[in-house]
C-alpha cells in the first residue's frame, strides 16, 4: 500500500466522521448516514490495500 492511498483512505475516514457529527448535531440523518457511509467504504478501501487489492474490482495491486 503507498503512502498515498494510506492517505487518501485516511482522510476519507475523516471527511466521513465530520459529515457524520455534523448530521448528529444538527439532525439531519441523511448527513449521519451518508457520513457513516464514507466511515465503511474507507475502511474497506483500506482493508483491501492491506491485502494487497484494488478495491472494488477483488484484482491484485500491482506491484
């Protein structure tokens, strides 16, 4: 996994927690869900880096 897609997961994770909060905090439940969202396919993007995967297609990274 480079360095970059570390930190492209890392601030989807983010940006997916912040929608999330806001969606809490002012009610609006399709920001909380659309950020919870964000939250699991950051996570699995970086599961799948992990594995050595391009997510989304189940192929081997290039190495």
């Amino acid at each position: 996994m480079s360095i970059f897609d570390k930190a492209k997961d890392k601030a989807q994770e983010l940006l997916g927690r912040a929608e999330e909060l806001y969606g809490e905090s002012h009610g609006d439940a399709a920001a909380t869900v659309a950020g919870e969202a964000n939250v699991l396919e950051a996570e699995a993007e970086e599961e799948a880096h992990r594995r050595g995967e391009h997510p989304g297609d189940g192929a081997p990274a290039a190495r």
